[in-house]
C-alpha cells in the first residue's frame, strides 16, 4: 500500500497537543497522503496549513473517521 491510500485525522487539531502531532508528522515525513484536521464546532472552519499547504480545521462528526 503506497503513502497515497493513507489518511491521518488529527482530532483536537486546534489544541496544543494537536499542534505538536501535526507538527512532527510534518517534520517526520511522516508516509501520509492526507492529514485531516479536525476539532468541535468553536475551532471548525479555523484556517491553518499542512505540509505548507493551507487546510480549514473540520468539525468533528460521526463519519469523520469513516475510512
């Protein structure tokens, strides 16, 4: 399975230790094709980046883990 399939979602994205994971999966190289940011409803639309490309925090529901 290349790194193209998997698909990485960082729940609580906006707190600080969502930051962190982000962070050193960025720096890692970490094999993801995907890194989903998602948070509750107060943080959901937040602008940010991810692998230097800009990405809008989600809101967390239940098909947010739906593979």
């Amino acid at each position: 399975m290349g790194s193209e399939f998997l698909r990485v979602v960082i729940a609580g994205a906006t707190s600080l230790h969502g930051k962190d994971l982000k962070e050193c999966a960025e720096e890692s190289s970490f094999p993801a094709g995907e890194i989903c940011l998602l948070d509750e409803e107060m943080a959901a639309g937040t602008l940010t980046e991810v692998a230097g490309e800009p990405s809008i925090v989600q809101p967390v529901n239940e098909s947010s883990f739906a593979g």
